[in-house]
C-alpha cells in the first residue's frame, strides 16, 4: 500500500508532449515566409531601378574602363589592348592632350574654389531668414526654388540675352544709372567668371536652402532658450547653437556641391563658349570634345577616371574633415 504521506513528484512535459514544439515550429516558418514574401517584394519595387542603374551607370562604368585600357575607336575593327598607357599619356609633360586636359582641370578646380562657397554661405542666410516667423514664407521659399526647376537651355537662354555685351539688358539698365555699359559679362576675364558663378548661385541656390531649412526646422527650440537664459546674442546661437546642428546637413550639401560644380557644363557651354580662348573650358566641356567630337573616345575615357578618382578623393577628405569636427563638438 502506497505510503499516503509521500508527496508524489511529477515530472515535466516533453516539449513534445503538449504540441507546443510542432506550434512553435510552425510559427517559426511561417515568420520565415513573411520575411522571405516581404524581401521579395521589397526587390520587385526596387527592380526597375536596378534595372535602369545597371543598364546606364554600372554598365557604361565598365565599359569606360575597358575603354580606357585600349586603343578604342569607332572606325576600326579590332580594338588593342594598351594597359595604362592612355593614362601616362595624360601624365606626360608636353603632350597635347595632356596639357589641353590640365588647363581644363585647372579651370574647373578654380570654378569650384569660387562657386562652392557662395552656394553654401547664400542658402545658409536665405534659410535662416526663411525660418523665421514671417509674412507669405510659402511663397518666398516657392521663389527662391523656382529658377531649379529650369533646364539649363533655358538659363542660358534668358542669361544669354540679359548679358550680351552690346544689347544685354542689364548693360542697357546700368548706362541708365551712370555706371558703365560695356561690361563684357561672357566674352572677357574676370567677368566671365563672374558671369559663371553668378548664374550658377542663382540657378542652383534653391535646393540648398530647402535642404538648410529642413536641417534648421529639425533643431530643438529648446537649445536656443538655454543660450537665450545664458545671455548668448544672435551670433553666440549661430556658432554654438545652428552650426552643430547643421553638421550632418552641411557635409550632405558641401560635398554635392562641389560634385556638382566639378561637373559644370552647360552653363560655360551656351553662356561663354569655353572663352575667352579656352579659359572657361572645363573638364567636361573638354571629354565631350575629344570623346565625341574628335573620336579620341579612349583618351576621353581615361580623362573621366581621373576626374572620377580626384573627385573621390575631395569627398573622402572633405567626409574625415567634418566626422572629425563633429566628434571633437560631441566630445
């Protein structure tokens, strides 16, 4: 007869025994489904871009650089393996493509050198003026972004006419106030350059001041009423305040900016012809040249990597510089 005073220990169930393995494994491939289904669909939205991405970019990126490694011409059949050569080429003292697409390069680092600053300090202001409490905002933000809109046929058109030297609006305005009237704007330097830039600010400025004002808007107010409590003044708040907030917007705009003014093309195109002489060719304006025109289509190539490798390296220093200011900001 049991002993009615021993308490009766009862094992555990199984993981098995209840059912609730085979549950949770059937919960487990069914959440494996789901995630397998949901990345499906994520790459099926994304198919017609990588599509388009590899079709224009990646492919034509590999093709170039094929190019450039061999002697390619349109006119001949069977295309030769040279190796580097076409970029010793562009390295070599006293070479006729190598000295053109230098002086091109110099023309365009100086292009960079006077327009980046203005098409990062101008939208800056404009943006902390727009983010302020005023009348019609909407509509000045509207104004300011609106010359982006255009193509740049259409700028140069409507630049074109305002600056042309003997009927240009704006010489015909400034005789009518005294000032000189034979201020040649596209056919002469420095003025030339102050016609490139100018137009270019104008035209390009919109999209970096939406972009600062986004960045300005996603400051906390509150850090702007403890600097206000500490008795900071407007530029205290600026320096201490709007510039460590704006770090990761301003590396994002600086380092498209120069990308961008690196790769000006029409506006010295349709506004100055590349003139006076070859002073405003830019780097661009010379690979289309020598690739489309005079068919050095492997030359050409080549020029394009090294633009490529040197706009690489400024966005690489100009990244480390930034990371680096924001650290020391956080520390």
């Amino acid at each position: 007869m049991a002993d009615l005073g021993t308490a009766t220990v009862v094992a555990p169930p199984r993981p098995g025994a209840g059912g609730r393995a085979p549950l949770d494994q059937a919960r487990a491939r069914n959440a494996a489904r789901s995630r397998r289904r949901k990345t499906l669909t994520a790459y099926l939205f994304l198919a017609p871009f990588l599509v388009l991405f590899l079709t224009f970019v990646i492919a034509p990126a590999i093709f170039g650089l094929w190019m450039s490694l061999t002697n390619w011409s349109p006119f001949r059949d069977v295309q030769d393996f040279v190796g580097l050569q076409n970029y010793i080429d562009l390295f070599t003292p006293g070479n006729v493509l190598a000295d053109d697409f230098w002086k091109s390069m110099g023309a365009t680092a100086l292009f960079v050198l006077i327009s980046v600053p203005f098409l990062v300090v101008v939208p800056l202001l404009i943006a902390m003026l727009l983010n302020q409490r005023i009348r019609a905002a909407t509509t000045f933000r509207t104004t300011f972004f609106a010359p982006y809109v255009l193509g740049v046929a259409v700028i140069g058109v409507i630049w074109g006419y305002i600056l042309d030297t003997q009927s240009g609006i704006l010489n015909h305005i400034l005789g009518l106030v005294g000032l000189p009237s034979n201020i040649p704007w596209t056919v002469d330097v420095p003025w030339v350059w102050v016609t490139l830039v100018g137009v270019t600010v104008w035209w390009t400025m919109g999209l970096n001041t939406i972009i600062f004002l986004a960045g300005l808007k996603g400051i906390n107010a509150d850090l702007y009423e403890a600097a206000s409590i500490d008795g900071a003044g407007t530029m205290r708040k600026f320096w201490n305040v709007t510039v460590p907030g704006l770090r990761p917007v301003m590396i994002f705009i600086t380092t498209t900016t120069i990308l961008a003014s690196a790769n000006m093309f029409g506006q010295s195109y349709l506004l100055t012809k590349g003139g006076p002489g070859t002073s405003t060719r830019t780097v661009i304006m010379y690979i289309a040249d020598q690739g489309l025109s005079q068919n050095n289509m492997a030359p050409a190539a080549a020029m394009s990597y090294i633009l490529f490798a040197a706009l690489s390296i400024v966005s690489i220093i100009n990244f480390r510089l930034q990371r680096e200011r924001v650290e020391k900001v956080e520390k």
